[in-house]
C-alpha cells in the first residue's frame, strides 16, 4: 500500500468532512518523505475532486446503486480508484484495483472489499468507453447538453446552466475545459528584490525554464522545473500569484506618495504589488480579519522585503476606523471563488445557488464601509474572483445606486498608462473581467471608482 494513497484518502475524507482542500492537501500531504509521493497525492486528490461529478455517474452506473446509499469511506476509496482507471494512463489497472481493495480494508470497511474489487474491476473494463453522456451534436437538445456538461465535463449542473444560458453552448464547453485542465505554475516577479527577466535568468541557471505571461506585466509562466525547490524561493525574489490576481494589483495603479488601503490583504500578493510600485514611499496599510490571514499577510511581507507597510486587523463588516485619507483602497472581497475552480477544484461542488446572495449581501456591506475612508478624488477598487455577475456588476451598480458621491472611471484615467496585457482584459464598461474562453485565465471581476471630489 502506497503512503501516497492512504494520504489521499485522508485529504478526501477531510474535504468531505467540510475542510478546504489547500488546508488539508498542505497538512497531509507534509508527512510524506518522498518527492513523488507528494506530487502523487497532490496530483490524484484534485484530480478526483476535478473529476467527481463523472465519477460518481459511472460509479452509479456499475455498481447499480446511488452514491448515496454507500458509506463515505467506501465511497471515497471507489472515487479514488475509478480517478486512476479513467484519468490516470500510467498506474497499470491491476495495480489500482489491487490497492483500493487494501485501502478499503485498511480504513475499517473490510465488508466492502468484495464490492470495491468487483466495482472497480467493472470500470477497468470499460475504462476505453466509459458510460459517460456523450459529446452533443448541433441539433441535440438543451438537456443532452446539460447533461454532457454537468456529467461528462464534471460541474454542477446549476452553473452549467447559468454559464449555457448567459454564454452558449461552445463557450461554456471551452470554460469547463479549461477548468478540468492542470493549471500552470505562475509566479510574479517580486520586483522590490529583483526584476522579471533577471529572475527568468536566474531561474534558468537552476533548470527552471520559464515564458513571459502574456497579460501580467510582470508574470512568468513555469515551463518545466521547480522554482519551489530553488534557493531563490527562499530569498523572496518571487510569489505564486495567479496571473488574473497580478492585474488586478497592476489595476490599482498604486504609485509612490499615495496612501494605499489593501482591506482583504492575505496572502498578501497584490499588496506586496503594491509595495513595489510604491518604491518605498507613501503610506500603505493591509489588514485581514482572522488571526492566521493575519499571519500569513505579516510572513509574506517579511519573506518578500515589504519593509513600511502597516499591518492592522480590519472587520470590514464595520465601518473600519480611519478618517477619509486613502487615495486608493482596495477590497479584494472575500466571495464564492467560482472564478478559479481550475485551481482548486473542491470549490464547485461546495458552492451552491443560495451562496451568490449571501456572498453579494456581505460584499455591498465591506465595500460600503470601505468608501467612508476613500479621500474626495480618491478612488475605491472593489475585486472578486469569482465568475457570477450576482457578486460582480451587480454589487458595483448597487454601491453606485447607494452612493451617488461615487462614479465610475476607465481605468484610463486614474494613472499611467496601462500595460498593454492589463488593457486587453478591460471590458467595455471598463472593468477588468477575464475568463477561460476570451483569455484562457481564470475568471477575476474588478472595478475602478471614483469619489467626487
């Protein structure tokens, strides 16, 4: 039995049981020695949560019962294993029947051994041609679909809908491509210590290739090596940073004097952007609301050499306590994360229709609350990641309805100008809006406002 199963098990359970994967891939996944053990149970936990809805079709289909009369552990080793017979080529399929009959053992379910093996053993042999809703025609109906978008593609069938609806049928089917496909490493250039080609350099020399991103200014794109397992890691010459994420700190148009707010700052990404931009000079102040945000914000900024910035703890559910002086404020708002599902798969299945309103309430109230402390001519960015217009234009033209000493502005008008990538990505309301199908990144929403002066 192979650690890196008997891991992926446990960061499945705990998912299931209501953990975030990054939490619990991050815990488990640190007790494992070997190098290949961990991209292993990396590589097969989110591959399944990637793959759940499929699975659980064909596990319903061969085992002619619903997922739900099974018992969890039961279930998540059938999941585990139908992942390797159906997407893994390179695990030979004796090898991963064989395996999930001793895990199923080992995790206290010896009574479903029979089953799992006869299971399992009945998708190997149909691995070529699963029973999956096939690929629609152009004459096929609305439900065929749905249902190859849901089932085959592996999304919840309520957001296929609302995408099939707002997007049609051959955008939706890029979307939910793009997110069934491992995302490339992407990191920034943290340009306080270094510049992005002195670090593509120096990666280089580490046998770490790397491309220019082809929107962030400052990205780069990890062709083939590890720059985790670098020594420049470890001197703070670069972020992971998604590179959606990096245009909307280039969005801010931070520069050196202002007085910057960055409200919802963890991990502290963009505000460590920000900084640079900056050169040291002005006033920039990144708050979070829980302890261990906090925490993770401090280490980022000392990790990077963000040196001056001003760390407070802010519930931007309240009015936070500063008087109105910040030319910029930034509320990367905390929302469904429907935008970056490519990235962290578990985050479909948890989210649900009703989510959207809760999220959008809570966002109206930070971003109100937010603008009491945006100075007159200063200007208020409000950012999600997600991809539904309840949490994205519908908040902006609530807020603007709300408060009429706020306007609108084209990004255009608020600073230098912009980089040609972060241009290509403005809408024609002049917000930034990306998506899989128009940019092949991940869906991030972010607007400019203006108080009057």
């Amino acid at each position: 039995m192979t650690p890196a199963r008997t891991a992926a098990y446990h960061v499945l359970q705990a998912v299931c049981g209501g953990d975030d994967l990054p939490n619990a891939l991050a815990r488990v996944r640190d007790t494992l020695a070997d190098d290949r053990d961990r991209a292993l149970v990396t590589e097969i936990t989110t591959g399944t949560l990637r793959w759940l809805g499929a699975l659980d079709w064909v596990i319903e289909q061969v085992a002619a019962r619903p997922t739900g009369r099974l018992d969890d552990e039961v279930l998540t080793v059938l999941r585990l294993g139908a992942y390797q017979l159906l997407y893994l080529e390179r695990i030979p399929p004796a090898a991963a029947v064989h395996e999930s009959v001793t895990l199923v053992r080992r995790v206290g379910k010896a009574s479903a051994a029979g089953l799992v093996n006869a299971v399992l053993r009945r998708i190997a042999s149909t691995a070529r041609t699963p029973p999956l809703p096939a690929e629609p025609g152009a004459s096929d109906t609305r439900e065929v679909r749905l249902a190859y978008l849901s089932v085959t593609c592996s999304h919840p069938r309520w957001l296929v809908e609302r995408w099939l609806d707002r997007r049609g049928f051959l955008r939706t089917l890029a979307w939910v491509r793009f997110n069934n496909s491992p995302p490339a490493l992407i990191l920034r250039a943290n340009l306080l210590r270094t510049t992005t080609s002195a670090l593509a350099q120096q990666l280089a020399e580490h046998d770490v290739r790397t491309a220019p991103t082809r929107f962030a200014r400052d990205g780069l794109t990890v062709l083939a090596g590890n720059p985790l397992r670098t020594p420049l890691f470890g001197r703070g010459l670069f972020l992971v940073q998604d590179e959606a994420s990096q245009l909307v700190a280039e969005l801010t148009a931070a520069r050196p004097g202002e007085c910057v707010l960055d409200a919802c700052a963890a991990p502290g990404g963009k505000t460590t952007a920000m900084a640079a931009a900056m050169r040291h000079r002005g006033s920039l102040v990144a708050s979070d609301l829980r302890p261990a945000r906090v925490r993770l914000l401090r280490q980022t900024l000392d990790q990077t050499g963000a040196t001056g910035v001003r760390i407070v703890r802010l519930d931007l559910r309240r009015p936070p306590p500063f008087q109105p002086v910040f030319d910029c404020v930034l509320v990367d708002a905390p929302c469904s994360g429907l935008g970056i599902v490519r990235r962290d798969p578990e985050i479909r299945w948890r989210r649900q229709p009703l989510d959207l309103v809760r999220f959008a309430r809570d966002q109206l109230t930070m971003v109100s609350h937010a603008s009491r402390v945006v100075r007159p001519g200063g200007r208020l960015v409000y950012a999600t990641c997600s991809s539904e217009p309840e949490e994205n234009a519908e908040v902006v033209d609530a807020f603007l309805a709300e408060h009429p000493d706020f306007e609108p502005v084209h990004p255009d008008q608020v600073g230098s100008p912009l980089s040609q990538g972060l241009r290509d990505t403005i809408d024609d309301h002049g917000r930034l809006s990306t998506a899989p199908d128009a940019h092949g990144l991940e869906a991030f929403f972010a607007a400019v406002l203006r108080r009057r002066a």
